[in-house]
C-alpha cells in the first residue's frame, strides 16, 4: 500500500462572535483578532493507491498561501510513492526522516506546518487501516473529553468581554480563555464569572521582561489558571523563567522550534503548563515526544488548539491520553457551516468510535468555502480552481 497522492485544500468559512464590525479588511495573522470575519484553515488528503486515505491540518490561518506552497515543493514529494506506514513507530520514522531531509529550511514555519499535516494524516490513515479510534491506537485510558471555551478578542473592552463569558458560562463552559492584554478587561471578566470559573489570558507575546512583570504583579490578585505567552520574543526562556517566579502560573510552547524546542522551556524551569499545537509543533509524533518529556520533568500539558479541522480532532484524541482534568480548547465562535456537522457540539462529550480521526469533512462545505486546491502526485503539482 503506498501514498499516491496528496490534496492540499484551503478554506475560508466565516464566523460570528458576537461583536461589533471590523474597521479594517482582514489583514492580520492573529486568528483571535478583532479583525478576521471568517477563519482560514488548509487542510491536507493522503490517498493511497488502494483509496484508503487520512486527512490532516497545516496551521497557518491568513499564511495559509505560504505553508500550501511547502506542501506542494518542498514536503508532499517526499512522500509520494512511499508505502504507507503500518505502525505509530514506523510514522515517527518516516517523519523523521522527512525532518532531517528538510531541515534547512527551518525547525518551525510553513515546512515545519507542512510536516504537521502530512504526520495527522498519516496516522488518521493508519487508523483505517487497522480499524481502530485515534484514541485507541494511542493507547488512551478515557473516550469522553471537556472542551473549554477560547474566546477570540473583544479589544479590551470590559463590558464587551464580561458580557461575552457569562455567555459562554451559561452555555456550560467552567473553563474559558481570554485574548485580552489590558487589567481592566481581564478584571471585568473575572468579576462576570462566579468564583469557581477557571479563566486563562492569552496576551499572545505582546510584552518585554519588564512590562511582562509589571502585568503579572497586577494580575495576581484575579487568580488565573495561567496567564500564556506573556513575552516578546517567545523563545526567551530565561525569561520566562524568571517571571514564573511573581506567582502567575505561566503557559508557553505554541511557538517554540518543534518538539526540540519544548526541552528548551522545560529545562529553563520556563512554564507550569507546556502547550504543543499539533498542526505547528510536528502533528501528533512530535506531540507525544513532547508529552514523554513533560511527564520527565513533572510539567502539565495542555495542548493549544485554535482550529476546526483535522488539527482540532487530532487534538481531541490526545486529550484524551492525558490526566481526565485536561480539556481540549475549542475555538468560541459560531462558524457559518460546520466543517464536521456530525461533530458533537457539547461541552463534554465521547469521542467516536469509528476508525482514525472519526470524522471526515463535508465535501459541500469543502467546496462552497474552498479557496483552492491542489493535488501532487508522481506526475508533478496539478492546480484547481
């Protein structure tokens, strides 16, 4: 059985949630930003020259065009025509030896992305092959999972940000996650939310060493579960390291190098919550390495997950490898079609069954959102409208 193609589709479905009209046209990378109407996402289909086929998702949002043209040049013809592994161990082989060959061009960016895809595909297609739930293939003790609730931004506006996570607490969500960077935001949705509400910040990099402190010295006393990515650049680990020590548990790894970079932040005792994103970090081998070193250094994960593709699904099995108190983060937004209608919608919920990832995109809504596709085979790199 061997790989004879490989899709690489972008679509773009349009969202509400819930707040005023952007100003601007959609010009930021930030898929929380107040800006984006609709999210991007590309999607990535391995098909094997028996029909078999695993589907997987390249993160990249409005660089979508970028890590699409890693695919089509750079990773997908090194896959073509090779067979298709039979094993987890033989995928992280595989992938590896992608890793090296590719190497020069980055351990994290649009190849890296690239890599990602093609890794959850691969293992959704193993799955098929052997009939058997992600879940279980990984070897998962539980099939129900939590979601929490990641909402996008409100641009500080308190009275925006409070009426938005009493509606997502009314909706059943005990765990929500801001992308606000102001106290008096952060305060207002706190005082909104009843004292047993876990709430996690995510400020996305904003700040340096010394606006970081100053920030989380304020932020104490509002008892966040952890305040994410609060330094710029994202790989100052000593950094990092040193702001732990105010009291604001700390969360980081969404940005780092690959799974390699994960030893960085753990070694630099940087975070209390380590955070692969399994559509940037490598897909799901390089999720689990970074899960065996986390467990080495006594560090909790908890995986980022800003998607609604097979990134989001890949990210679901791998909750479920971890403690029962770990929730899958769900983008908080009301997409206008849903990529998996299917899927269920509730907080918690059992993941199914059926082989691999369980779930397969809705082809009308692959088509009505597309914003292009391509194919690679052995013949070269053939472009749709």
């Amino acid at each position: 059985m061997k790989i004879a193609s490989i899709d690489v589709t972008r679509i773009a479905i349009p969202f509400d949630a819930q707040r005023r009209a952007p100003e601007h046209q959609e010009t930021t990378f930030n898929a929380a930003s107040s800006s984006l109407r609709r999210m991007e996402t590309l999607l990535v289909k391995i098909t094997c020259d028996n029909g078999l086929c695993g589907w997987g998702e390249a993160f990249g949002h409005l660089a979508n065009p970028v890590t699409e043209q890693a695919i089509c040049t750079l990773v997908a013809p090194a896959f073509i025509g090779k067979p298709l592994p039979d094993s987890p161990d033989a995928i992280a082989a595989l992938m590896q030896q992608a890793e090296k060959a590719l190497h020069a061009f980055g351990r994290s960016g649009p190849v890296r992305f690239a890599l990602s895809a093609v890794d959850i595909a691969l293992w959704d297609a193993l799955g098929q092959r052997q009939q058997k739930p992600l879940w279980q293939l990984l070897g998962a003790a539980r099939q129900r999972i939590e979601r929490y609730a990641s909402l996008v931004s409100y641009d500080n506006q308190p009275v925006a940000v409070a009426a938005q996570v009493k509606r997502a607490w009314d909706e059943g969500f005990t765990t929500l996650k801001l992308h606000e960077t102001t106290f008096d935001a952060i305060q207002a949705a706190r005082d909104a939310l009843p004292a047993q509400a876990e709430l996690l910040v995510d400020v996305n990099c904003p700040w340096t060493r010394e606006e970081a402190a100053q920030q989380a010295h304020e932020l104490r006393s509002l008892q966040l579960g952890w305040l994410e990515e609060p330094i710029w650049p994202p790989d100052d680990y000593q950094g990092l390291a040193q702001l732990k020590r105010v009291g604001v548990p700390l969360a980081a790894g969404e940005n780092v190098d690959g799974d390699w970079g994960f030893m960085h932040l753990l070694e630099n005792g940087a975070v209390d919550v380590a955070q692969p994103s399994v559509a940037k970090v490598g897909g799901i081998s390089a999720a689990l390495r970074v899960f065996a070193a986390a467990q080495q250094y006594r560090v909790r994960v908890v995986p980022h997950c800003f998607y609604y593709g097979a990134g989001l699904l890949a990210t679901a099995h791998l909750v479920a490898l971890l403690p029962d108190d770990i929730k899958l983060e769900t983008p908080w937004i009301d997409f206008e079609a849903r990529l998996y209608p299917d899927l269920p919608r509730d907080v918690a919920f059992t993941l199914s069954s059926r082989p691999g990832l369980g779930y397969a995109p809705d082809e009308e809504v692959l088509r009505h959102y597309r914003l292009s596709l391509s194919q690679i085979t052995d013949k070269g790199v053939r472009r749709y409208a």
